[in-house]
C-alpha cells in the first residue's frame, strides 16, 4: 500500500471500532505506559496536544515532578520543537495548541519524546498525517522516543523512507515493542 492508502486503511479501522473503544483502548495504552521503565524515569517529556483518534495524553501532562513539553514552531530555525508547557496557547497551521511565548528544549534536554502517529510497525517505523512534521522535530532531539497508538494502528510494512527517525518503543493498549533500533 502506498502512504496515502495505508491512512485511509487505518482511519477506516478506526471508524469502523467507534470513537468511544478508540478512546478506552487509547486509555489503556496511558495505562501501560505508565508503567514503562523509560516513562517511570523521565522527568522531561515532549508530549502532544491529541488530534481526534490519537491516544489522549493530557490527563498525564499535569505532573509536579515532571516538565511537559509540546511542539511548537521555533520560527529562528524554520523547524519544530518541543517548547515547556506555558498558561497561554494559541492555535499553530496544524489545527493543534502551542504556547504564545514558547521556551524551547535543548537538543539533550529531553528525557522522552511521546509521539503520534496513523501507523507504527514492529520495526519502530511511523507513518504520520500529510503533512507532518515530526521527522525533523525528532532528528534535533536526542531521547527516548516512545509511539502511542492503538492496537488498530500497527501495521507491516509502512511505506516510509529508510531515513525516518524510528521509535525505541511503541505502545498500545495490549503491547509494548521494543524496536532495536
């Protein structure tokens, strides 16, 4: 299947389980990440602000002892990168939040980098929407990198370029790979 088939594969899976067992299974997957010896021992974490049928992290982001970090544009490198959590948001061209006067994670600053994503396979490959902008967001940082998704979104075979950043990890509802890579 071509990128574009296998987005159109997946979100047929997805609505054809109903938004409400997307959402269970979503919380499931929080479930066994919290449990996961990479999220146990970060204390800074990129995280996301969820688009409909991706894996809810919000509930988790409101932590004393950690700093939660979301995309954000740094417009002086013309990419996006993981910017800590502020009080105030304002909408970015992807339809998602991020904070107004965003205070940027260094490279290394990262412990763990949760990510979205519309397929993950078991070599730790992620297909993401069109467009998407988490490859270079995840070539500037050096972290844990952990996919959330449900059990609908694995998938073989991704049609992806060899040089996509991969997952150490991903997570769902009923599995947590390692990808070796």
């Amino acid at each position: 299947m071509t990128a574009e088939e296998t987005r159109a594969y997946i979100k047929d899976q997805l609505h054809g389980m109903g938004m409400p067992i997307v959402e269970a299974n979503g919380f499931l997957a929080i479930k066994r990440l919290k449990t996961h010896k990479a999220y146990i021992a970060a204390k800074k974490i990129g995280a996301y602000a969820p688009q409909p049928e991706q894996v809810d992290v919000t509930h988790i982001m409101p932590q004393e002892e950690r700093e939660f970090y979301i995309p954000a544009l740094d417009e002086t490198l013309g990419i996006y990168r993981m910017a800590k959590m502020g009080d105030t948001f304002k909408r970015n061209t992807y339809g998602t939040v991020e904070p107004v006067d965003p205070e940027f994670a260094g490279a290394d600053e990262l412990d763990l980098i949760l990510v979205p994503g519309i397929a993950f396979d078991d070599e730790g490959r992620r297909l993401g929407p069109e467009p998407d902008f988490y490859n270079d967001l995840l070539n500037y940082y050096n972290a844990v990198f952990i996919g959330l998704a449900v059990d609908a979104q694995r998938i073989n075979d991704l049609p992806v370029p060899d040089d996509a950043p991969r997952m150490d990890f991903v997570v769902t509802e009923s599995y947590c790979i390692e990808s070796g890579k």
